[in-house]
C-alpha cells in the first residue's frame, strides 16, 4: 500500500509539471490561416491540454469553465490555439478596446511565455474576445507586469455557439532566448471570466503562497531540436517614419509659426539568437498616449512618471527599470530612469542573453529641453537641461542558481569636463520558496553643477552613494516586505530617478492573511464573502544625514508612519482597502515635527460590463500643508473610471475619467491651498484598425495670500484629438491637432501627420 501510494504521488507531482505539448509542422504541411477558427486539418493533430485550475478568486479550485490549449511550432513562429467553452455566451465581455486596455473586466486568454527557462522573468500576451492585445514582461523579482513593451504578434478570434476561439501567432523573431545552454521553455497560459466572482483559471498549479506569479511556469514540451535549428536565424526590420508638423505658439514674445518634415526610424536586428541590437534616428513621439495629470503642489518632491516610447522597452528586465511603489515614489533599484532622457536625436543599444548571463548596453544623443533633477532631504530640485548631453548606460547580470548578481556604470556627460557617473553592484538571492533578498550600492561622481541662476556649470567632483537592502517574504499566513535605504547627501544619478538624498530610512509592510472571511457580522450590508482578507500594517523612519549645503542637521527625524489598515476582496473584483494615518512629518530642517491624523478609504470594483472599473479613494483628517509649514483640515480624493459602450455593428467607445483633487485649510478656513488634477480619454473605436482618440485634461493650483505666503494661482489646459490606423505595430498612419495653454500667458497648437511602417530585409 505505501509503495502504491508513494507512486501515486509521484505520477501526480509529474502531472503537475508536464506543461501543453508543441506539435512540430512537417515540411508538406499548410500554412495555418490565423482567422481565429482553429479548423485546419492540423489542429486535428495536435495535442490538447486541459487541466486548468482556479487561481483568482480562491486558489486551488476546480475550472468550472472548460478551456483547451494546443501549440503548433516551425522553424519561424509558435502558434497557439486557445478553445474558452461557455455555456453562456451572451454574457461574454468582449468590447473593443486601445492596445494594453485588456484588464480583468473583460473575457481574454493570455499566454506567458519564458523562453530564457528560469522563470525570473516572462513575456506575456493577452487576447481578449473581441481580438483586443495587450502584452509586456513580466519580472518576478517585482512581481509585477509592465504592459509598456510590445511585441509584433499576430492574433485573430472568432465567437461561437459555446464560447470563443483564439488563434495566437508568437513569430520567433520576437522572442528572447540564450544562444546555447538554455533552459527549456516554459509556458502558461490563463483565462479570465469576470462576472459574478471575477474568476482567473491557470494551466499551472500556481497558489497565491508563491512569491511570484510566473512561480510555476511549465516547461513547453514537444519543441525538440526547434531552439538549436533556429539559433542562427537572424531578422532584420527596419521602420522608416515620416512626420509633418506645423506649429503655432502665443507668449509675451508674440506669436511665432514653425514648419516641420522631420524624417526618422529604428533598425531591429537579431544577427543570432542572443543579440538584439536596436538603432533609433530622430524618433518621433507624438501619438504615444499622454500623460495622467498628477498632484504636485502639495509635495516636496519629483513625481515618477511611467515610460511609454518604444526604444526604451525591449528587455526591459535586462536593464532594471526604476519601478514606483504604491505611493508613486521611486523605490529599489534606482538604475535607469528612461523618461530623464528627454528628446533623443540618435541611439543605440546592444542585448545579449545567455543561459545563466545578460547583459545591454545603449547610448543616446539627448537634445535637450527637459530638466535635471537634483535633490535633498526635504524636496527636489529641477534645473533646466538647455543643452545637448550623452546618456549612456550599461548592465550585466549573472545567474547561479538562486543567486543573481549585476554590475552597472551610468554616464551622463554634458561637456565641457560636466558629468554625472555613476558604478554599482545590484543582486538578488531567491532564499527559498518564501523569501526574497535583493539590493544595490551605488556610487556617484558628479561634476555637472548648477549656479545660483539655474546655468549648469563645471565643479569640483562631489561623491555620493546610495545603499539599498530589501527582503520579502510570503506564506499562507502572512506576507512581509521590510527595505533599509541610505542615500547620501550628494547622491545624484542623472540617467536614474533619485528624488530624495540625505536620508537614511527603514520601512516595513506586514500582511497578516487571513483568507476567506464571512463579513455578514459586521452589518446587513456585508453579507457577502471575502475571499481575501488582510489586516495590514505600514511602519516607516526616515531620519535625515548632514548637510551643509542645505544647513541640514544630522539625525533629525523626517518622516515617521504608522498606519494600521485592512483590505479584502470579494465578488466583481471588488476590493476595499483602509488604513488610520498616525504619522509625523517635518516639511523643513529645523521645523516643527507635525503630527497629522489622517483616515483613509478606498474601493474598486468591475460592476457591469459597460463600467469595467470605478475607483475611489479618499484621505481625510488633519494634513500637512509642506509650504506653510503648518496642519490644517483637508483632503486627497482621487477617481478613476473606465467604461466601454457599444455604438453599432463593430463601433465602440472607451472612456477613461480621471479626477485628483486636494485641499488644505489654513487656522481658521481663511486661506490653505488647493489643487485639481483631471483628465478624460475617449477613444471611438471604427474597427479594429481604425479610431478616434480624443484627450482632455485641466489642472490648477490656488493658494490665497497670507502674511507669509504670496497668492499663487496656477492654471494649465490641454486637449487632443487623433485619428490612427493601424495594422498590428507594423504600420501605422497618425493625425493629430493638440492645443495646450500650460499657463495664462502662453498657448501652442500643433498640427502633425505621422506615417511608420515596417520594411523586412
């Protein structure tokens, strides 16, 4: 009996690793038609893998919803053919929606795709029912998706009586995989069904317990020799753009026009497996989405602001992107910051991935016209960058089985002896199945200064160094993520996003997990389940180092926090999410140490299909006001929302609102500051190919005079309207008209046609 047993659970751990198996296409066989149909006689022949399993929103469940995988693979591309039954087809979300908008609101398949082998990072492609994409890299070291990367897939679906279909062409081309030595591939794939319980089904036996979603990626079988025949195949995709620009702006200066034929383009080349090489020429931006409008007159330091522009995205796992914590800072890894690189005339990059090494090096020429950053203890600088500069960065990273280890060298050289340089060491250690150790050292040079008058100038190098450790954990009961930083006073690394030097801080983030919950005790309206539960807990001490520069004392406290909280999710992706602000804060060196009391709520949920999101979140109490140096009542409410209507055969309409709003009263309700931030984006999808796509956004800052203080009244507009046809990344024809009036006295309207296409040589 114990020996049947212990084979029984052998066969069942097998079962568990063995992933969906790869037919390989004979020489004499047609050509699979992506149209979504998945009736071309080889489909007959290819293996089927059903044993999905419930991931979200309990883990470990049986698929109540049956969905079949089957991969084709040939010497160019893989080709996945995905079957989501359902015995309610009429309720299948499936709008059309812009590139990356495939969230959790709406019915899709997705395929995550490791072709590296370790597990530590993966490139993912989402479908939705109507044959929307969305797609990027997931890390696992983050745990986190990026949807800025985009790859050339082919995708097509097709509705059925019992469900839909899903035909995904992945060509190799745009894979990342070691020369020789690798890994095998591995692979899962997921579906979304987001009605009553928002469900997710995997094909691997992933638990919420793992460290990472990407935690048990199975191996992709069936691909053989595929990898070895293919290694030496090399690509080459040159995209030639063309732009046409015409100009207005008004000022105190007058009215000045500018006519523009600004002709660019990136060069794509794979010479072999493991080398990518990347070349841009006077790349042009302007139908990339724009920026939300962010609150920024009430904090004393730099916002993040994510990256969108498409030369900064290919293996962004190799590079170690600057990643924004919950609180929109910068935190870990302060490496490369792409958006400090404002106007590239030219650039070029190199990657190389191998079994257990990678490595990317890249070089831009930078126009100029963005701004520096430089910081402090209690605030950020900005200096204007007026001149052309070269942004250089590099990093390698080696792996040893659960050991990770990188160097990097930054360079920020703008002439003249001015410089920014910046070496490091970065590492990882996987201590486990539940915990993860990571940190940096980094060491800074700087002899790019800047006068009393804002002019950059030469000065006598100043060192700095910024030091970062940070440990997480994650088991069934509870889950923990604890970071130990120092940066020194002249810390500064222009190629990276460091909006805060002279500090030294520890922060650590208790999640107790509870797990499934009846809340029906806590009130009529609660009778409903949780199914995850968290009592929460955010401790922080930051204290600050010497400055004289600054006339900051050594071992002041800056910042301290205590906010116990809870959150929990239930039915339609609904999460609800509080904490008590018991904090202290000092807004300048040798200041009072205030002690706000704040209380803050937020929620979100997927409630209907025509409203996939609506969120709300809003803090209340007595708040900080960082220039008067003082507490006063206020508030911070911020909503978002994104909704999809159908208009007629084939048209819809996406729009997103977003609403920031914040205030805070002087002694008395006579004077305070208050600043709005707002946004709407529609976007009328014609077909597939072809839409409209309007921006509006408003943002304005009032502060009313006081003895201390001058009034200050703010106030900026933009819109934008541009039709776009696009046919996958490859070709695409923009036109677009954006009016901005950044302030009262200046206005600029931009008229710009844009045409990109891509040409294989």
């Amino acid at each position: 009996m114990l020996a049947l047993a212990l084979l029984g659970l052998s066969q069942l751990a097998c079962g568990q690793d063995d992933g969906p198996r790869a037919l390989r296409l004979r020489a004499g066989d047609a050509p699979v038609r992506i149209d979504g149909r998945l009736d071309d006689a080889v489909w007959q022949r290819a293996p089927v893998y059903e044993r999905f399993v419930q991931f979200l929103p309990e883990d470990k469940q049986p698929a109540r919803w049956r969905t079949t995988v089957q991969v084709l693979a040939d010497e160019h591309a893989l080709v996945f053919g995905i079957r989501a039954y359902d015995d309610a087809p009429a309720q299948i979300r499936a709008p059309l929606t812009r590139r990356d908008q495939v969230r959790r609101d709406q019915d899709f398949v997705s395929v995550v795709l490791d072709p590296v082998g370790q597990r530590r990072a993966a490139q993912f492609i989402r479908i939705g029912a109507s044959g929307g994409i969305a797609d990027g890299m997931f890390t696992a070291e983050d745990d986190a998706e990026d949807f800025a990367p985009d790859f050339d897939v082919q995708v097509a679906t097709q509705q059925l009586p019992d469900g839909y279909s899903v035909e995904l062409r992945w060509p190799l081309a745009a894979l990342r995989y070691p020369y020789a030595g690798g890994a095998p591939w591995r692979v899962m794939v997921t579906r979304s069904i987001p009605r009553e319980d928002s469900v997710l089904l995997v094909s691997a036996p992933l638990s919420k317990d793992a460290l990472s979603f990407i935690a048990e990626l199975q191996p992709l079988l069936g691909l053989d020799d595929l990898v070895d025949a293919v290694r030496e195949r090399s690509f080459l995709t040159l995209r030639p753009e063309v732009t046409a620009r015409a100009t207005q702006g008004r000022g105190p200066e007058g009215t000045q026009r500018e006519r523009q034929l600004k002709l660019g383009g990136e060069l794509k080349w794979r010479p072999r497996a493991d080398w990518v090489i990347d070349a841009t020429l006077n790349p042009d931006f302007s139908q990339v989405e724009l920026d939300t409008p962010q609150l920024a007159g009430n904090t004393r330091f730099a916002l993040f602001v994510p990256e969108k522009r498409p030369f900064f995205l290919e293996s962004s796992d190799v590079v170690g992107q600057t990643v924004p914590d919950d609180s929109g800072q910068a935190r870990g890894l302060a490496a490369f910051y792409s958006r400090a690189v404002t106007d590239p005339d030219w650039g070029l990059r190199a990657t190389w991935r191998g079994a257990a090494a990678e490595a990317t090096l890249m070089s831009l020429r930078d126009a100029g016209g963005g701004q520096v950053l430089r910081s402090h203890a209690y605030g950020s600088e900005f200096h204007a960058q007026d001149l052309r500069s070269q942004a250089s960065f590099a990093r390698a990273r080696m792996q040893a089985g659960a050991w990770g280890v990188a160097a990097l060298a930054a360079l920020r050289d703008y002439g003249e002896g001015r410089s920014n340089r910046v070496l490091g060491s970065d590492f990882a250690w996987r201590a486990g199945e539940e915990d993860l150790a990571r940190g940096h050292l980094l060491l800074s040079s700087t002899s790019a200064g800047f006068d009393a008058q804002g002019q950059l100038q030469r000065q006598a190098a100043e060192q700095g160094h910024y030091a970062w450790l940070s440990w997480r954990h994650r088991d069934a009961a509870w889950g923990h993520t604890l970071d130990l930083e120092r940066l020194s006073p002249r810390f500064a690394n222009d190629n990276g996003f460091v909006s805060q030097t002279g500090v030294e801080r520890i922060s650590l983030n208790l999640h107790r997990r509870v797990g499934t919950q009846d809340l029906a005790p806590l009130g009529e309206w609660s009778r409903f389940q949780a199914y995850e539960f968290e009592w929460q807990a955010r401790l922080v001490e930051t204290r600050t180092l010497a400055d004289a520069a600054y006339g900051v004392r050594g071992g002041e406290r800056l910042e301290q926090r205590l906010q116990p909280g809870l959150w929990f999710s239930s039915a339609r992706n609904f999460e609800l999410w509080g904490h008590l602000g018991l904090d202290r804060q000092r807004a300048r060196s040798g200041g009072r140490l205030h002690a706000p009391r704040t209380l803050l709520v937020g929620a979100q949920a997927n409630p209907w299909p025509w409203l996939g999101l609506i969120s709300a979140e809003l803090e209340w109490g007595r708040r900080l006001d960082v220039e008067a140096d003082r507490l006063g009542a206020g508030a911070n409410l911020t909503l978002e929302a994104q909704m999809k209507f159908p208009l007629g055969p084939g048209w819809w309409l996406e729009l997103d609102p977003h609403l920031a709003y914040a205030f805070v009263k002087a002694p008395g309700g006579q004077g305070g500051v208050r600043e709005l931030a707002w946004q709407t984006l529609a976007v009328l999808h014609l077909s597939a190919r072809d839409s409209l796509r309007a921006v509006m956004q408003r943002s304005t800052l009032k502060r009313e005079a006081e003895a201390a203080l001058p009034a200050r009244h703010e106030r900026g507009r933009l819109w934008s309207l541009m039709a776009q046809h696009r046919q996958g990344l490859s070709r695409v024809f923009s036109l677009g008209l954006t009016h901005s009036r950044p302030d009262r006295l200046q206005r600029s309207t931009e008229l710009f046609a844009k045409l990109a296409a891509d040409l294989e040589l």
